[in-house]
C-alpha cells in the first residue's frame, strides 16, 4: 500500500456518487457513461466508484456458495452514531458521518457485542450487492491458512517447496511457509499503485485484473507469475507488503486441501457462519482465484466474518474457526519487522498471517484493502466494524487519518455507555 496520500483535492464523494453521474445507465449506455475492463476505465477515478461494485459485469468470477440453510441472524439495535465525535490525526474536528463523507464510504456496518447498530449505504452499493474487498481478501486466505495449520495439515515451519514444489527456482525456493504468511520475505517485486511499471501491474495482468497489451510477453496466469519471481534481500528479516505473499499461501492453500478457494472457503466459514449471499472471487484466465485480493462479498456478510474473529471463531451457535487460530493473529507480529516499512499512520504496529495488528490501548486488528476497504476488530470495545469504499487514492494513508480516529473515538463512547 501507497504510503503518501495524492496532493490534489479529487472532487467531493457527492460530486463523483455513481448514481447521480448515471454511470452505465440506459439500454446501451452512452459512450461518455460506459465503464469498460478492456480499456481499464474501470480502474480510473470516478469510475470505479461504479466498478467496486459491479465487478461480475467487468471480469470473470466464481461463485463462492453461501449454502442452502437460513441466513444467520444478525440482532439489530439501531442507534445513529453520525453525530460521533472524534479528531484527525492533523488534528481537525470530525464527526462519524463526515468521516463517511471524507472518506468516499460505499457501506458501513457496525456491530457492538454482535448487535448491529448502524448501517448506510451510498453511492452505487445495495445490501444484497457485493463489493470488491480487495486485499481484505488477504485476511481470509490467513484465516484458511489458520484452520489448515491448526489442523496439522500445513506446518508453518516447512519449506514452501514442500507444499509447492513448482516454487523450487523462484524467490520462493528457500523460503518458509511462516514467512509468506506474515510477509518477511525477501523479494525483487515490488507494488506501488502509481507505477505503471511496478511488478503489481505484471500481477495484475496475470491475474485478470488489468487488461493484457498486444505487445505483452509476461505471464498471464497467477501460477506462471509467482514461478518467475526472483529474490532481493534476506527472508524473515523485515516485513514487506507484497501481494504475491498471498497467492503463494492460496497455492499452498490448494495444493494441501485439494480444493480451490472459493469452494474451501464456502464450505469451511461462509456456509457455517450463515452468509447471507454467495460471494465471488475474480479469477484469472484458467479460473484460478485471486487469493490477494479477487473476493466481493455483501456488508453485512463482511460483519459476520469480522464478529466471527471477534467472537475467537465462534458465530452462528457453532465454533467455525478454531480459537488458536484467532489469538495468535491477534497476539500480531514483530512489531521491529514491520518499522522499516515506514507506515506513518500504524506507528507500533505489526503484521500477523495477513492481518494488520495495531497494538493500540485496545489491541485492535484490522484487514484493509486498498481505496478504503477494511475489518477493524476492537476486542475490548466488543466492536466490529465492516467498511467499503471507493476512495479515489489506492493507498490507505488517505484514509487512516481520519478512519482511524473515529473508529477509536466510537469505541470509548460504546464502552462508556455500557
């Protein structure tokens, strides 16, 4: 994730509502209102406040099936915390609602001692409709991780070649599974959002998420990529935040369950846990999941996950994930690995199995997203907030100022009214 936010003022999140522009309206829209993968509109500023969306009328998918019994259910007691008050980090007055405003919010839903309490959508996001979840999706291929390594199935101590021998002359030849699951290691790839020639765009082609030039030559499958990645620096020194991380845990993922991911994670958390909707994953051009970053599910389907790892893998009357699982995530990572990555807005933070762990006075943990998508698990405040965005800066430094603060302001008022 970028870690400057963009210099220029883009225009208001009113300005650029997908509704109200009339994106892709009309029976053909009209050229001047058509969103396109090919031409990689989708990807551009307003856009893409349509595309987050929509992202089954853009690219392949597969389904992840939500299962044939109820819907679990999910208490509400509403009360509008709009009013919220909180600071910035450049220390400006900012209240719950104005933060939603600032912050280009798609949907918000939160969640105090599993009751849901608040809930608002904008722009072109509906309750049944999934949003992409970009790297949040990272959080859920951890989880998976967990629940094999939990079960003795993977053994994080382990070569990654033992699981994926196909890795043997990559970057990945001599690293262990603990490393790619926490991001210690040491590689040549690089991802930068701005940089049209960083190695992101390489994966991104690879894995169906930007269209291929006519003149291209790399890979156009995620396996093809992750074999050609080469190393820079040492494993396990330092955390680095790399996306191909990610896709070399789901290969692991596969390899040792048999199944792929849309159909490992259906069977072990969303049918358990009582999704209210299927869910999907962008896939690349051999149907394979993008394990970084490919899953779109509904808002409320996002909660019940993050009120699941709140409640140490236990929702919906049954234990889903096993508790080890969830408290080793929440223990975090070496917070002197994740320094020299040079976050400004996590100062002490940490990075554990895909999940971002800020060892504040709360001992929240997060999984986020680029443009603004994130869980924020407060385990003292007994909150769970799911959020999607469609931020026109990519990189989260344009919205922890003024996400973060208020998401800890709304805890200390929750925990002062008991």
């Amino acid at each position: 994730m970028s870690a400057t936010a963009p210099s220029q003022s883009p225009a208001t999140s009113a300005e650029t509502d997908p509704e109200t522009l009339g994106w892709m309206k009309g029976f053909p829209p009209s050229p001047d209102r058509t969103i396109s993968f090919q031409d990689g509109s989708f990807r551009s500023f307003p856009e893409l406040r349509w595309a987050w969306s929509n992202m089954r009328q853009l690219v392949p998918t597969v389904n992840v099936w939500r299962g044939a019994g109820p819907a679990s259910v999910l208490p509400r007691e509403d009360h509008d915390i709009g009013a919220s008050a909180s600071t910035t980090m450049d220390r400006r007055p900012m209240t719950f609602a104005k933060m939603l405003e600032e912050t280009y919010t798609d949907g918000i839903a939160v969640l105090h001692r599993g009751k849901l309490m608040y809930e608002r959508y904008f722009g072109a996001l509906k309750p049944h409709k999934p949003h992409i979840a970009m790297s949040v999706t990272k959080s859920f291929t951890g989880l998976l991780a967990g629940i094999l390594v939990a079960e003795g199935k993977i053994d994080p101590q382990a070569p990654v070649t033992d699981y994926v021998p196909e890795l043997k002359a990559s970057a990945f030849g001599d690293a262990r599974v603990h490393e790619v699951m926490d991001m210690t290691t040491g590689l040549e790839y690089t991802e930068i959002y701005t940089d049209k020639n960083s190695h992101v765009w390489g994966l991104r082609r690879a894995n169906g998420m930007a269209p291929i030039p006519p003149d291209y030559d790399g890979a156009t499958t995620i396996f093809d990529f992750l074999v050609g990645q080469k190393k820079q620096g040492e494993h396990g020194k330092v955390f680095a935040y790399k996306t191909v991380n990610t896709d070399v845990l789901a290969w692991i993922i596969r390899r040792v369950s048999g199944m792929t991911l849309s159909d490992l994670l259906s069977e072990r958390i969303w049918q358990p846990m009582g999704a209210e909707e299927d869910a999907h994953y962008h896939v690349d051009r051999i149907g394979t999941e993008s394990g970084g970053g490919g899953l779109s599910t509904c808002l409320r389907d996002l909660a019940r996950f993050g009120e699941t790892v709140r409640n140490h893998g236990r929702f919906n009357g049954r234990q889903i994930v096993p508790s080890s699982v969830v408290e080793d995530i929440a223990r975090g990572g070496d917070p002197e690995k994740f320094k020299p990555a040079g976050y400004t807005t996590l100062t002490g933070a940490s990075y554990r199995n895909q999940w971002w762990v800020t060892h504040n006075a709360h001992g929240a943990y997060m999984a986020r997203g680029v443009h603004g998508q994130g869980i924020y698990i407060d385990p003292k405040a007994e909150m769970v907030i799911a959020r999607y965005a469609s931020h026109p800066a990519a990189g989260n430094a344009a919205n922890d100022p003024v996400t973060l603060p208020a998401y800890m302001a709304l805890a200390k008022e929750l925990m002062a009214g008991g």
